[in-house]
C-alpha cells in the first residue's frame, strides 16, 4: 500500500451496509467543501512512514424493475479511518488529491452505468463488469498519483497532478448528478 495512502472500495452492495463501522463517520464528496485536518480522526499508525492516510468508500446501490434499473452511487471520506502526522497544508492538499480522484471515478462510473443498455439476462455480470474495471483504473490513477508525486515530495509534479485532476473534474462535470 502507498505510505500516504489507504483507500476501500466497496463492490455493488448496499449503501446502508457501506462497509462501515456503525459510528463511523463519513463525508460526501462536495466541490465546495475541502478536507481539514479536523476531519482526520484516527491516530496515526506508529508503524507507518506515512504522513497521513485517507480512507475513502466508492459505492453503489441499484435496483431492478421492468424497465431496467435504477442506481445510486456515493463517494465518500472516512473520518475514523482516515489521519495525519504531519499536518501542512500542502500535504492535506496532497489527500485531497486522492478524494478528488475518488470523485472521478465516481462520475466516470455514472457515465457508464448511464450509458449501459440494460439486459435483464446478463445484467449483474455487465454491471460486475462496469464496476470492477473503473475500480482497477482508478486504483492505477491513484498509485501513479504517488508514484509521479513521490507521495508529494515532487512539488512540480504535484502542481501538474492538482491540474489534472482539476481538468478530470471539469470533464466529468456532466455526471456528477449521481446520487
């Protein structure tokens, strides 16, 4: 696992079991609420060289009917999960880099879920298949995000990768309607 990073996903299950502690507390990404420290709650790991870890859960909810389906999905941040020894700025900015990417996938994930031609015979396989191969990419995207970054020691490399994720954001504006 990356040292600044610890990430869950939760695969086509129920929003209310969510893959959560029953007390655990959880943020909904919003383009206008950023990340503090204050949302960082666990204590750190003692056996960890991270400076921080962020915990997020990418969900999804559907339902079937006659004609087709209905879904729901959320991305969100683990307070309890999620904490910091090092609290800068720029390292907090960092995390948010990976709860934005989250957001991505989320959005690129309504996309296709908006796009399937729903098919009652192979339906649970399809969106299996959906989910499953979003997921590896945004596990891919997520790994070169520290690999590119150092983990953010790379200031210039992190300047670029906000942009990117920035300009994602941007292009999947459409689908981020998607609970």
């Amino acid at each position: 696992m990356p040292p600044f990073l610890k990430y869950l996903l939760i695969l086509l299950v129920p929003l209310s079991t969510f893959g959560q502690d029953k007390n655990e507390e959880l943020v909904a990404w919003n383009a206008s609420s950023k990340l503090t420290w204050a949302d960082y709650k666990a204590s750190p790991d003692p056996r960890s060289d991270a400076a921080a870890t962020t915990t997020t859960y990418l969900g999804i909810e559907y339902n079937i009917n006659r004609e087709g389906f209905s879904y729901k999905i959320q991305c969100r941040f683990s307070k309890n999960r999620s904490w910091g020894l090092h609290r800068t700025d720029y390292i907090l900015s960092h995390e948010q880099g990976h709860f934005d990417i989250a957001e991505i996938y989320a959005r690129k994930l309504h996309k296709s879920l908006s796009e399937y031609i729903f098919d009652k015979k192979t339906f649970q396989q399809d969106l299996k298949e959906i989910y499953e191969n979003l997921m590896r990419e945004k596990e891919a995207m997520q790994e070169q995000y520290d690999r590119e970054t150092n983990h953010s020691i790379n200031r210039t490399a992190q300047a670029a990768w906000l942009s990117k994720i920035n300009d994602l954001l941007s292009l999947y504006q459409d689908y981020s309607a998607y609970y």
